[in-house]
C-alpha cells in the first residue's frame, strides 16, 4: 500500500455488503446498504494531543457518514479521523 494517512487520521477497508437476505432474497446494489464495519489498513502516527489508538488489522466500527471514499487500485477505503471510529471488534 502506497498510501500513509496523515495525524490522526486511518485507512479503513469497508466490509463486503450483504448480497441476499435470510429467506435467499437478491439484494440489488441500489438497495444494499453500507456497510458500517472494516478493517484497518494504515493509520497515521496520531497528534501531540491525540495518541493514535488504532493500528493496523483492527476490525472497527464507524457511524454511517464518517469519512471519505477514496478508490486505490479499483478497490474502495475510507478514510477518516480515530475520532469517527466508534468501536473496536
């Protein structure tokens, strides 16, 4: 990976969506809703008053706007502040 997020900021790998429901249903892309969990790629090396908690691997949850979709590789991250990451699994 190229890529080195700056201060507190961490690179995260969206978990795949839900393709079929319980019953076998299909789930059209329009419909499927965005995944709310990750994997932790890189992270930034944190701020004098922030110390950077997360490191790479981490399985996280983050809110459902948090960051910015960026696309490396034909591959889809985002990327945000620790701070928008609201658990570790």
């Amino acid at each position: 990976m190229n890529i080195k997020p700056l201060a507190d900021r961490v690179l995260i790998k969206p978990a795949a969506a839900e393709e079929k429901t319980v019953s076998g249903i299909i789930i059209p892309d329009t419909a499927k809703e965005k995944p709310l969990k990750g994997e932790v790629v890189a992270v930034g090396g944190g701020t004098k008053d922030e110390e950077m908690v997360l490191k790479t691997g981490d399985q996280v949850l983050y809110g459902k706007y948090a960051g910015t979709e960026i696309e490396l590789d034909s591959d889809k991250y985002l990327i945000m502040r620790q701070s928008d990451v609201l658990a570790i699994l």
